[in-house]
C-alpha cells in the first residue's frame, strides 16, 4: 500500500514521555507544524508546564501499566481524534556495572523501556490499522545498536524496541501504518544529568569523547523522518552507521573501546 503523507494541520499527535526532554521537543515540534499535540507521562506538574505553553491536551499515565495507559489514550483521543502520528519516548536508563545493579533496575527498565513501547503501539494501532493510515515512532538508542559498557541493564530493552519495530513492520506496513525507530545520541536532557551521576568511570570514558545533541535537534529529526517516511531516523553519523552495517562494525571498534575502559580503570 502507498504510504500517505502525514498532513500535520489535521494530525493528531499523541507522544508518551512528553513532559520534558526529547518527548517534550517533539511535542512542541509537531505543534509548530500545526499538529493536535497530546502528551503523557506521569508528572502532572512537568506536564502541565510542558503541555499549556504549546496548546496540548495531557493526561498523567505511567505507560508500565497498559489498562491505565488505553483509558489516557481513549481519554486524548475524545478530545483531538484518533491518534495519527504515536511517538513513544518514555525511557529511562539506569547505568552500572552488571555485578552491581539490583536486579529490579532490569526489570524497571524493561517494563518501562520496552513494555511501555509495546503499551502505547498496542493503543494506538487498532484503529491506525482500521483506518489505513498512521506512524508509529518508537525510540530505541545507539546503545541498542552497540555494546557500551555500564548499560546491560538498558542497552538490551532498547536492543528489544529495535527489534520490536521490525516485527511490527510485516504486520501493520501492509494496511497503511508505517512504523520508524529513532535512534537517539547521547542527549542533553534532564533525564541524561542524572543518568551521568551514576556512570561507572569506565562508561563516563567511553561517552566523555561524545558531545550531547540538544533535544530540539532529535525532535527535528524525527519530524523529517515522519515526514519522509523513514524507517530508521538517527542524527549523528556513528548511529547512521551502525543502524546500516548491523554487527559488522561492533568487532571493528572494540579494540578502541577495550583499550578507553583499561585506561579509565588504570589498568
């Protein structure tokens, strides 16, 4: 079926995670297109200083909890129409060594990084289906593309929404739905200050050579990977790479990266 352009002055665009950080930049980004924007997340405060200054509709949902997460969605969708564009952003991660991290920070970052993708496409894609029309924008990273040190408790559950989008495409692509994943960098967002005051000096080595990107350039991003119809939307050219060469490079950059996490550790 031929991929429709998205119209965005007769869109509505429900983003999850949406009260601060690249969630909140895509939220103001679609609106700036003219877009009904709809935000969720689980601060009411941060969402409702995120959500009146653009003219978005909010609803306070922790997406972990799927029953909870349909009723925001049918609640944003009485208001605006059923959802055209779904930009799924909430995450979190929780670096630290594997011997190190208590075993419920995986099972968080799971339900939160990978089940709540799946929660919020399972919300929207009946009806986008229905329709014949509709993207779904889940947000993986370069560290589901890559081993990094520090993050096998959430490299692996953005490993999994790559994963997931793939699987996805077979099913819905053939009724008219197109499904992207985005590949964020390391990003200068609330969410990344913290996330730096738990790095392991080793991980803080290896992402130190990195200089963050600004949410505002990630959202424009996705709001020309939407409107390109890409599958895969990254903004910095080693994620560009990855996401085309797969596990080529992995073995080629290890020597590198071994060598950075010796040196961290003095060893």
């Amino acid at each position: 079926m031929t991929r429709r352009p998205v119209d965005w002055q007769r869109s509505h665009v429900i983003v999850t995670g949406g009260s601060q950080g690249i969630g909140a930049a895509v939220a103001r980004a679609a609106a700036g297109r003219g877009a009904a924007v709809s935000i969720l997340a689980r601060g009411e405060q941060q969402l409702r200083a995120t959500a009146e200054p653009i003219g978005a509709h909010w609803a306070s949902v922790d997406v972990t909890d799927p029953k909870a997460l349909q009723r925001a969605v049918e609640d944003v969708e009485a208001r605006s129409g059923p959802c055209d564009v779904l930009v799924a952003c909430a995450g979190t991660a929780l670096p630290g060594r594997f011997l190190e991290v208590p075993i419920d920070e995986f099972e968080s970052q799971m339900r939160l990084n990978y089940l709540g993708a799946v929660h919020a496409a399972r919300a929207v894609l009946p009806s986008m289906v229905a329709r014949g029309r509709g993207h779904v924008v889940l947000t993986s990273s370069t560290a589901g593309l890559i081993g990094v040190v520090g993050y096998s408790g959430y490299g692996p559950t953005k490993a999994a929404v790559h994963e997931l989008a793939h699987c996805l495409r077979y099913e819905v692509e053939p009724a008219g739905v197109t499904v992207s994943v985005l590949y964020p960098p390391d990003t200068d967002t609330p969410g990344f200050a913290v996330e730096n005051t738990r790095k392991p000096v080793e991980t803080s080595a290896v992402s130190g050579a990195i200089t963050p990107v600004s949410a505002d350039v990630v959202a424009a991003a996705v709001i020309a990977g939407i409107d390109k119809g890409r599958h895969h939307i990254s903004v910095d050219p080693l994620t560009r790479v990855l996401v085309r060469a797969g596990g080529i490079v992995e073995p080629v950059i290890r020597p590198f990266l071994t060598r950075t996490i010796r040196k961290s550790l003095g060893t």
